[in-house]
C-alpha cells in the first residue's frame, strides 16, 4: 500500500435508524484524517428515508443509494462496497459513531505494515451501556462470540471472499470475517476504544433471540469448521464461564456489603429518631406544665380538652 494516505470508503447500511444515522455521518465529518467518503444505502427502509434524514448534512464526500427492496444487510453493504472508491473499506454501523481519530489512528498501522488484511478496534459502549469492550479475533473467539464491530480492512480482502454473503441476514459479519481469516488475511488490534457502540433498547443485538440465532445461522454455514474446532471452542467457553462467574461473585460481594451497611445506617437513623422524639416529648411535656401553672389550669393524663 502507498504511503501517501489512501481514500477510505466508510460503508453505512440503513434501516429504521432515523434517529441515529446523522451522528454516524458526523462522526465520520469530524475525523482527523480527511481522505475519506461516506455510502448510506437504504435497504427500502419504512419511515424517514436515508435521503430525508440525512437531507441537510454539509459532508461534501457523501453518497445515498436507496435499494428499490429490503434485501438485507450483506446486500446493502456489497452495493456500498460496489460504488466505493477506496483503498480501504471501514463497515459502520448506522447506529454507531467512530471517533475523531479512529481513520487516522488505524491508517498509520497499514503503513507500518503493509501486508495486513484489517486493523479492528476496541470499542467504547454508551448509551444504555458505558463498558470498553476488547475484543480478540482468534479462530476461537470468533465462534463463540462473533466478530468485533468493525474493521477497516483492504478491498482486495473484500474481493477475495466474494464479499458478504447476501443469504446472511444475522452472523453475516462474523461470516465475512471468519472466511477471510481462513483465506490467510492477517489482522492487527489496536487496543484503543475508538469504535463508539450503542447501546439501545431498539437495537437488534439486545432482542431476546438474537445470540441464539445468529449461532444457528454460523453453525449451518461453518459446520465442519465448528466441529474441527470444539475443543478450542469449549474451551473459550469455558473461560468466558469463569470470568463471568467472577465477575457475579464480586458484585454479589459488594451488593451483601452494601446491604449490610444500609441496614446498620438505617438502625442507626432509627435510633437517633427515636432518641430525638422522646426528647421532644419530654420538652413538649415540661412546656405543658409551666403555662398550667402560670394560668392555673389542670392538664390531664391524655391530649383531648
């Protein structure tokens, strides 16, 4: 690859993400690194259009297809790849945002190593979620746990695989990833959280079927590969089990301290209340006392007149 900085292609797919896909484009304006284009393809969305929410955004390097059917991600993305231009292809997202200096922090490694296939990520959570996600891309790892978020990876790769597989509509990412891995692409984490993930209640990866199905959906396209592979798979399973499983028996330590120190709090205001009520009574019966005898008057046992 040159060392002059190559175009990059950021590749966004749309659907029903009317709220979010202007702040996905921002995010890609405000980059430090400036030789880049922004593709919006609409996969036939209902609701606002690509075209429509995106209508007064000044990025000059922008283009916006609308499919004329709802096709799919992997569709949506080979059309963005197809009226492209650059040297290399960053998938996002249009729920997502990157941040100012992702383009230029993950360019320098493609300089620095030429022969590279992709350069992924860490990803900072917001939203519903504020974690930083590290994630791996071991052959492992990406069976159990999908591919990460996104990579900026060479349009030779792209070419390579055949692109996303247009039948894919769940898992198509880690499919694209797994087959590229497989075709000897190397690639490079940079462990910096500059990928910016939401986290949303709409968001597909939060329905309740999503993991369930995407698995089913990579075993029938990579079942040999999941059998030659089980014992690294279980595992990879295995420690994410144990890290989980820590990782519960450390907040339940901290919720039965902190359980206990409500409770001592709460004994503690109670005493003090009860302490300063009587007080009160006893200052409230002295009072009593000294204006009956100033006035003359019997005050009885009770309250009442």
């Amino acid at each position: 690859m040159s060392h002059t900085a190559p175009l990059v292609s950021v590749i966004i797919p749309y659907f029903l993400q009317e709220d979010y896909l202007l702040e996905a484009v921002e995010s890609v304006a405000a980059q430090t690194y400036s030789n880049c284009e922004v593709i919006v393809v609409d996969d036939c969305s209902g609701g606002t259009s690509a075209a429509e929410v995106l209508r007064q955004c000044e990025f000059s390097s922008l283009q916006v297809v609308r499919l004329a059917e709802n096709q799919g991600p992997s569709v949506a993305r080979n059309a963005a790849v197809d009226r492209s231009s650059g040297q290399l292809i960053l998938p996002l997202d249009a729920d997502d945002k990157i941040s100012p200096d992702y383009l230029e922090a993950t360019t320098a490694v493609f300089i620095e190593d030429p022969d590279l296939g992709a350069v992924f990520t860490s990803a900072q959570l917001f939203g519903d979620d504020q974690s930083i996600w590290h994630p791996e891309c071991s052959l492992a790892s990406l069976l159990c746990d999908g591919s990460p978020n996104t990579f900026l990876y060479k349009r030779e790769v792209f070419y390579s695989i055949g692109g996303y597989k247009p039948a894919m509509r769940m898992g198509e990412n880690t499919d694209f990833w797994l087959r590229a891995q497989l075709s000897g692409w190397r690639f490079r984490h940079v462990d910096r959280p500059l990928y910016l993930y939401r986290k949303h209640p709409a968001a597909q990866t939060l329905s309740p079927n999503f993991m369930s199905e995407r698995a089913r959906a990579l075993v029938r396209e990579h079942k040999q590969l999941f059998i030659d592979h089980l014992d690294e798979i279980l595992v990879e399973q295995t420690a994410r089990y144990v890290e989980q499983r820590d990782t519960y028996q450390q907040v339940y330590e901290q919720y039965t301290e902190l359980d206990i120190e409500i409770h001592r709090q709460y004994e503690e205001l109670n005493h003090y209340w009860e302490h300063a009520s009587g007080n009160a009574h006893a200052e409230e019966t002295s009072l009593v006392g000294k204006l009956a005898s100033i006035f003359g008057l019997k005050v009885s046992a009770g309250r009442g007149t």
